[in-house]
C-alpha cells in the first residue's frame, strides 16, 4: 500500500490497461516502496524503496505513493485527537483500532502499546485484543455489547478501509453498524486527499459507507469529508 504502481480498485485498473493498449495514456516509472522489514522486526516503523517500475500515469487512477507526516504541528493534532478519543473511549465499549500512526498516538495516551501494522482492541482503557484477525473480531462482537471502530485514512491515498486493515472485513462491519464507524485524521492530511476511499471488497458495503462523514482532526474539533466508493472509479 505504501507504492503508487496499484490502481485504487480493480476496475480502474482494467481501465486503465485498456486506454494504455489504446494508445491514450503513457507510462512513466513509479517508486515500488515498503516496510523496512529489518526494522520493523526491531519495533521500529519505516519504508524503504526497493526498485522502480513504469506505471500507466493516470491519475484518478492510480494511487499515490503513501506519505507520512513528520512535522511538529503533525504531532501536536495527533496528541489532540488522541486526548479527546482518551474522553469518548469511557463509554465502556470496545474500540477497535486500526493501523496507522494517529491510531497508535491513541493508545500511547492511555499509556498502552500499539501492534504498528495490526488491529488491535481497547476497553476500558485496557488493551483487550492485541494483533486482532478478523475471526478475533467477529468472536469479540459475540461478546460484546457495543463495539466501536477507530481507522485513519492512509496518507496521501485517502483509503480508509480495504487496505492496511483487512481485519476490518466487510462481516466485521456489517455487524459493528457503519454508525459506530469513527474516522481520525490530522488537518494537513485530511486536506491533502480529495476525498476518503472505501475497498472492502463488498461493492454494496462501499455505496453504504460512500457519504460525507465526520472526521475527528483536533480536540473537539471535525470536519465533514466525501467518501466514495473506490470500485466506482
């Protein structure tokens, strides 16, 4: 996910190799990135570029490259938002959180370790799943009485479900209610992507998620975002 040589769904990129076998559009070379495996089993998250490769350069298309924001301002939105998740997340239900680094500043301000590329589950301030599969999940909400979901769009991209949390399966969901679906992200990089994405591999799922929704960017603080659905493209 971290490479801009993918197509946002798999009708994009059925578009996109027959206007390149047509002649409409041309190719140029795209980086092939992604995590540093070495450092990763080392706790630590990083990307490195492995080659290049030359893409169809459309780019409605295509994805971007995914970006990681490392400013100051960055850090001080995330400690917001993650302060006010600390105040909602007392509501006693269990929040699944997905990947990224403004879901793991969550965690880290009620003191726990985030999984860096997994799902993990919080209740209660307590860490109650760790490195969820969507089987955990699906076995939690049996469980549980109300959960909620906690994602972040991927840099740059704007996806927010379908890539980076496949845990997050279209059962999983079905059955937490897109209602109890919240959305983080800092300012600059919400303003960064034209709209938030949905890929859950269910096409009607998309069409339900596809809607302005709120996303948390501060303490206290949401703005209204586009979602749409990637298999419309």
């Amino acid at each position: 996910m971290h490479s801009g040589v993918f197509a946002i769904s798999p009708q994009a990129a059925a578009e996109l190799a027959i206007n390149y076998v047509r002649g409409d559009i041309k190719l140029r070379e795209t980086e092939i990135v992604d995590v540093d495996e070495e450092l990763y089993r080392a706790g630590e998250l990083a990307t490195r570029l492995y080659a290049a490769a030359l893409t169809p350069h459309q780019p409605a298309l295509v994805q971007e490259r995914k970006r990681i924001y490392l400013s100051g301002d960055e850090e001080e939105f995330k400690d917001q938002i993650a302060l006010f998740s600390a105040e909602f997340m007392r509501d006693g239900s269990a929040y699944i959180l997905g990947a990224g680094t403004t879901t793991a500043k969550i965690a880290k301000g009620l003191g726990l370790e985030k999984t860096l590329l997994g799902v993990d589950v919080i209740q209660n301030g307590q860490l109650i799943l760790k490195d969820a599969s969507e089987k955990d999940l699906l076995a939690l909400l049996d469980e549980k009485a109300s959960v909620k979901i906690i994602v972040s769009p991927i840099g740059a991209q704007g996806f927010i479900l379908g890539r980076g949390s496949q845990q997050i399966s279209p059962a999983v969901l079905r059955r937490v209610g897109e209602e109890n679906l919240i959305i983080v992200s800092t300012p600059h990089k919400l303003a960064e992507i034209p709209r938030l994405l949905v890929d859950t591999g269910d096409a009607d799922l998309d069409c339900l998620l596809a809607k302005k929704r709120l996303v948390v960017t501060g303490y206290r603080l949401a703005q209204r975002k586009e979602t749409a659905a990637a298999s419309l493209f």
